[in-house]
C-alpha cells in the first residue's frame, strides 16, 4: 500500500510537470497552469500528509501507552490513567493533527485516482 501511495504522488507530480510543458497549447492556459500547480503541489503533498498521518498516529499512541496519556481524545483506550498536562497535551497535539491530515491525504488521494 506503501507504494501504492508514493506511485500515485508521483504520478500525479509528474503529470503536473507535463501539463506545466503543455500550458501554451490548452484553449484556456491559466486553467492550465492551476492544473499544473495542482499536480505539482498536491502529489507530494498527498505522500507527506499521509505519512504524517501514520507516524503521528503511532507516536500518539505509543506514548499514550507510555505515559498513561490520551484521556481527552482516547478515553476508551486510556481508561483510568492520566498523565502530567504537558504529556497530555503533547498526545492530544498529535491526534488533533494527524485526523486532518489524513483527511486531507486521503481525499488528495482519490482526487487523483479519479481523475
């Protein structure tokens, strides 16, 4: 699935770069270079949130178990434990910001793929 995922980046990088070489030739250029940015910006970006995504996941998880942490967002998982402030809100940092990124990543994703 890993690769999978970086395929489809670059292949939506790479189809950027070319409609970037095809701009002068497209009935409406400036839709042409947003297609260009989009490919270009998105297919790397799809990779990096999703990887994000999964290590800030596990990093979430693994110091949750760690620290007894994760009560505000992972109260099933937590149970009775709680951790210092500052270890709880560095779990909950990380699973606030990994959930929109892996939206974000996912939805890139299949933008891509249906196209």
């Amino acid at each position: 699935m890993q690769d999978l995922v970086v395929s489809l980046g670059l292949i939506l990088f790479l189809l950027g770069l070319l409609t970037g070489l095809a701009v002068p030739a497209f009935k409406n250029p400036r839709m042409g270079i947003a297609s260009h940015l989009e490919g270009v910006t998105n297919g790397p970006a799809t990779v990096a949130l999703l990887a994000y995504g999964a290590y800030a996941n596990w990093l979430a998880t693994q110091l949750g178990a760690l620290w007894g942490a994760g009560r505000r967002f992972a109260p099933g998982a937590t149970g009775s434990h709680q951790a210092t402030r500052a270890k709880e809100l560095a779990v909950d940092a990380l699973l606030v910001t990994l959930a929109p990124a892996m939206i974000a990543g996912t939805v890139l994703l299949l933008v891509g793929v249906l196209r």
